[in-house]
C-alpha cells in the first residue's frame, strides 16, 4: 500500500488517521520515535502488537524470556484482530482489547481457561461485576 492509502484506509476502518506527512517521516527515518497514540493506531490498522512498531530495546536478547515474549505478542496480535472483526459486538471487542492490553496477556488467558473449569463460576462472576458489586466472592 502506498502511503497515502494506508491513509485513507485507516480513517474508513479506523475513523481516526495521522498525515501522509507523519507516516513518511515515520518510514524514513526522519522521525525515529512515535507517540503511544499513533503507534497504538498503526498496530490496530495493520492488526498487529505495538510493539512490533518500535526497535528492540538496548540490551534485547534473543534468550527463552524473548521467545515468551515473541508468544505474547502474536498472542496480542490475534487479540487485536479479533477485536476488530467483533467490533459489530463493542462489549466483546472491548473485551478481547483489554485482555490484549493486559502487560500479562497469557496469564489472563490461562485465568479465563481455570475459571471456566469451575462449575458454576463464569455465572456468579458475571452476575457480580453486571450487579456492580465487587465485593470479595466468598
């Protein structure tokens, strides 16, 4: 896609659109940092993780804590995808979104996975949270 494209594309999928200007400088070079907001707006136009958008920090290494890290992100990359085809349903897409925004995104999916082991459990969380009352569950 051109850049101008990704322009256009972005503000009818998105609603939201930074200038053909910025972008450029962004992929020249000109301008090696962006904003968290535009860098947030180009991972969900090009359904990816926001960290993909940026280089890897000094001192990166390439260890088993990176390939987590690696699972995480694709992890955060379908999220976001999923989020986007669901946005017809802004209640689960909202949700998909803050289980990818979460700096721990496995270990909430790994939670959602044992909570629905428990019988019983999904429909009194459910109902607590829908009630407002966040009390402890006894």
């Amino acid at each position: 896609m051109t850049q101008a494209e990704v322009v256009r594309e972005m503000k009818r999928e998105l609603r939201k659109t930074i200038s053909q200007s910025y972008l450029s400088q962004i992929e020249s070079g000109a301008r090696p940092h962006m904003t968290h907001g535009t860098r947030e707006l180009l991972a969900r136009f090009f359904k990816v993780h926001p960290g993909f958008l940026v280089d890897d920090a000094e001192g990166f290494q390439t260890n088993l804590g990176s390939e987590l890290r690696i699972e995480d992100a694709k992890m955060d990359s379908w999220l976001y995808a999923a989020a986007e085809n669901f946005r017809g349903d802004p209640e689960l897409s909202r949700a998909l979104l803050a289980i990818a925004d979460d700096p721990q995104t496995r270990k909430s999916v790994l939670l959602l996975g044992e909570i629905l082991k428990v019988p019983g459990l999904v429909d009194h969380l459910y109902d607590v949270l829908r009630s407002g009352s966040h009390e402890a569950v006894a």
